[in-house]
C-alpha cells in the first residue's frame, strides 16, 4: 500500500515522510529500537483517502503480522472517510496479498507507467458502506 513513488524496501526519503505526515495521519512502528515501518492515510478530499505505507525490506520478518495488520484494520475502520485507496506494484505479489488482508478490492489490475520511474501499479480500494 503506498503512495505510487513509494513502495516497500524504496530508499528512505524523510523530507517525503514529513510531507505525507502533514496531509494526514501516520504511524510508525519500530522493532529494537529501529524504525521499521511507517504507514499511513491522508485526505484527498472530503470522503476521499489515500494510503501509504513504506518500510524497511525484511520488515514482516520482524514483526507479529497478525497484531499488525488488526491495528491496521482497525485504523482504517474508524478513518473518518467513505473510500480509501492505495496503489501496488503491479508485480509485487506481496503487496497484494497484505492489502487485500486489510480489506481492500482490486479495482484496475493495471495503471501502466503510474510512477516517475514508469513502473506499473494496481489500484485497490475500500469502501464503507
């Protein structure tokens, strides 16, 4: 899940971070002291959220996934927006599987050249009813 310049095991750009944290909420979540990952939602516009998640690459071997993805589903329930969506690597199947873990529903299978480096994503989204 992610904004489309980030994906998970991307460089660490904390002037990005800064920026994503200002339009919205975020969280961070450290292992040993270390931040590992850093996920979040912020407000298109009213009814509207993206979310965006960026983390270390061996993250999900360090963490209790359950725990995390209910925090993260949690989180996202309570969100006070009707739609939230994100966009995953076209061909990074891990990242497909944890969003539709968190709920969401792949709408396009194929945004091609969606990001500055002309990489491929998938958009998904959850939707209250």
């Amino acid at each position: 899940m992610q904004v489309p310049d980030f994906q998970l095991g991307t460089e660490w750009q904390p002037e990005r971070m800064l920026e994503l944290e200002q339009k919205g909420m975020g969280y961070t979540m450290v292992h040993n002291g270390q931040p590992i990952l850093c996920a979040g939602v912020f407000s298109i516009w009213p009814q509207r959220g993206h979310a965006w998640m960026l983390g270390v690459i061996d993250w999900s071997k360090r963490v209790d996934l359950r725990q995390g993805l209910k925090f993260a589903r949690s989180v996202l329930s309570t969100y006070p927006v009707r739609r939230i969506e994100c966009t995953v690597l076209a061909d990074w199947e891990p990242g497909h599987t944890l969003v539709r873990h968190l709920g969401f529903r792949m709408e396009a299978k194929r945004l091609r050249c969606y990001d500055p480096e002309g990489r491929d994503f998938s958009l998904y989204a959850r939707i209250r009813e």
